[in-house]
C-alpha cells in the first residue's frame, strides 16, 4: 500500500497553535460510516451524538518534561530526550549533537548523571542515570522541559498540553482528542448516565515520526508502554458482551483496546459475529509493551467508534483511521474540514465516527 495515497494538502494556517477557551467549544465533525452523512457542530454537544449505554475510553497518561540539558565533561551543552525506561537506572534516549559514543559522561543539574552505555539503533543510545525511575522522575520534574509537537511554535502554559484527567506519569506526547473535554463536558455526560473507563497507553517519540517507506507496509511502528487493570477489562469485556459501544477517545486508546481487548484473532472475522462469542482477554489484567500498527485492510474487532482528531498527512494516525471509515471517506472528510476552515493537529478541532 503507498504512502502517497495518506497525503493531502493543509494551508499552514489552519494548523492550530493554541488550544480554544474554553476547550470544549472546539468543533466536532459528525461521520455515519453507513450513511457518508457528515454534521458539523461543537465539541461540548457531544452527548447528542451518544447513547445511554455507550462507553467511552479514555487514556489517563500524563505527559512529563522528557527534555533535558546537561554538559559533557568536556563543558559542551548537550540535549538528552528521555524515550524509554528499561530497567531500574537504565532508558534510551536521543541525544543532540554530532559527537556522542559510549562511555561518555553527561551532567544535569540536581545532581543528576547519566553515562552512554551502548547504542540501539540510529540516533537511539542507551544511558545508565545515577537515579532509580521513580527519583528520576521527580528530578525531571523539576529540571526538564515538556516535549511539544514540531508544528506547534510555542507552548505559553504546559496546562494547556494536558488531558483534564491526565493521571499516570510517563507520555512525551500529549493524547491529544482528550484535550477537547473539560470537567464541565464530563460531568455533563456522567448524569448523562455515560460509563467512562481509563486505560493506559504511555505516548513515544515515535507519534513525531513520520512514515518514509513507500510501500507502508514496510514501516516498523514504535513501542509504547501500556497498562489495563483487572477490573477495567472484565467492565469493559462485560459492556462489549451486552451489545454496548466502545468509544474509543483518541488513537492511543484504539491502540490498547485492539491490542489487549481484541486479541483473539477470531474476532476478525466480522464485527457482527464477534458480539456473539466470548471475547479473550487477560484475567489479571495487563501491563507491557504494545506495537500494533493499525492500517486499511486491518478489520477492528473491539472498537465501534472514535473520537480523534484531523491528524498529520502521511502518519501512522491518519493509517489509522483510515481503516476504520475508509481511506477515501477519510481524504473526503478532510477535504471538507479544510474548506469549512477547521483547526488542524494536536489543538486542534475533534472528529466523533461511527458505524
């Protein structure tokens, strides 16, 4: 499949930089996969769109300041980006500059060292920090810097790039589709009488980069780590067995769910036949590492509908989504987005799709 077929054309100035005020009053797109019907309205409407047993799915992860700014021990300024951690002191990260290699030395301020212990892949090293996870993580707190998406110039409030439910520490990247929702929106939809079920999906670096082999199918998605307690799948098994819809709130979310949730590969078959068997899914919950690459002709086995946002030409997200409404329903809806002047990107306006 080629990636010139995920490109689309976007005017610059349609790429939000800053979050609306209030949040919720952003747009909302309105897609009926089975009829192409499109309704354009706002965001805090949302709940005309839902049904009493819907559930919606949100990803609780709380993005960090994964940006940090040491020297080497020669005295040159030197950039380390936190991605992954490994084990107990160990992470890999990406470090700026051209002159790097193992066994070099970094200092941070608050006493924080790291060492260059070995090389992954290409621009990916491997570093032994002299601070356990949870120390270092309250170290970065204080010293580090919150990575933003390279499109948005400049970020005047780190609120502004955070979940209103944002809980668990450990994303460099926001989950963008929850910014839409403000605590007035959801406890509108609670007395509503809307289930809400949060999942974990920490974000990588790896939602930054973009697809570059020309036949997609050849791209390798990143890892990302994610946790779903015990409880949340049997409620979530429990809803999906009585016919209720899963609303997935942002790509991440999707992610999980059809990692975790829709592993029996069975389920594929037909989302029809799928209501009707008995879903498998981990008895004692699940925390791990999960890779899935979702692309048009991947069929969704967990999933009803979504709410996203318009995402980057040629991305994994835009893949995505296409998959689940169709390639060209999806270039048809942007399309229309940009004619009618949407906000475009991580602040910007939300999409809510459905079968």
């Amino acid at each position: 499949m080629k990636l010139k077929l995920f490109d689309y054309h976007l005017p610059p100035g349609l790429i939000a930089q800053q979050p609306l005020k209030p949040r919720d009053y952003s747009k909302l797109l309105v897609f009926d996969k089975k009829s192409k019907k499109i309704k354009h309205d706002k965001f805090i409407n949302l709940g005309d769109y839902l049904r009493s047993d819907d559930i919606l799915v949100f990803n609780n992860t709380k993005v960090f300041p994964a940006r940090l700014y040491g020297k080497k021990t020669t005295g040159g300024k030197i950039e380390v980006f936190l991605l992954k951690n490994i084990s107990a002191s160990y992470w890999e990260v990406l470090i700026g500059g051209k002159v790097k290699e193992v066994g070099m030395s970094i200092v941070f301020s608050n006493n924080l060292k790291a060492k260059v212990v070995g090389k992954v892949s290409d621009g990916i090293w491997k570093v032994r920090f002299n601070q356990t996870k949870s120390r270092l993580l309250r170290i970065v707190e204080k010293i580090g810097q919150t990575p933003t998406p390279p499109y948005i110039k400049k970020v005047t409030n780190l609120k502004d790039y955070q979940t209103v439910y944002a809980d668990k520490v450990g994303s460099v990247a926001a989950p963008t589709a929850g910014f839409h929702f403000t605590k007035r929106l959801l406890g509108k939809l609670k007395r509503q009488g809307i289930q809400m079920e949060y999942v974990t999906l920490h974000v990588g670096y790896g939602t930054f980069q973009p697809v570059k082999k020309i036949d997609i199918t050849k791209h390798k998605i990143h890892e990302e780590f994610a946790e779903v307690n015990r409880q949340v799948i049997e409620r979530l098994y429990k809803a999906k067995k009585e016919g209720c819809r899963i609303i997935a709130v942002g790509t991440t979310t999707v992610r999980v769910l059809e990692s975790i949730m829709g592993s029996d590969r069975a389920l594929a078959r037909s989302r029809i036949k799928a209501k009707a068997r008995a879903f498998a899914y981990p008895r004692g919950g699940f925390k791990g590492w999960l890779n899935i690459f979702i692309y048009p002709g991947y069929k969704y086995k967990f999933v009803d509908a979504m709410i996203t946002n318009f995402h980057l030409p040629k991305s994994t997200l835009l893949m995505l989504v296409s998959a689940f409404i169709g390639r060209q329903n999806v270039i048809n809806i942007y399309k229309k987005a940009v004619k009618l002047k949407y906000r475009f990107y991580s602040f910007g306006d939300g999409m809510f799709l459905f079968e």
